[in-house]
C-alpha cells in the first residue's frame, strides 16, 4: 500500500484498506456476503506519513 499511495500521491485516486472482518491478506472468497460489504463499505484511508 505504502509504494501504491506513493505512486499516485499526485494523482485523484486515494488508496484505501478494507476495515475489519476480513483479515490481511486473507482470501476474499472465503469471506462471507455480509461481512465483506461491511468492510469495503467502512474502508479506512491510506495516507503517508510525511503528508
């Protein structure tokens, strides 16, 4: 995440990561329906420390 957010810092995309339920890493297709909008819906922003 960290080379992607610096990649695009100049760009309009934002980088995010799924909120919690789903683990890092993990395999989506083993998450279940609920679980995985809850957490794409209640993502936490990516920012670079020095911005």
């Amino acid at each position: 995440m960290f080379y992607i957010t610096k990649k695009l810092k100049d760009s309009p995309v934002s980088v995010s990561s799924i909120a919690r339920g789903v683990s890092f890493g993990g395999e989506l297709e083993y998450a279940d329906e609920v679980t995985l909008g809850r957490s794409i819906v209640a993502r936490i922003p990516y920012k670079l420390n020095n911005d």
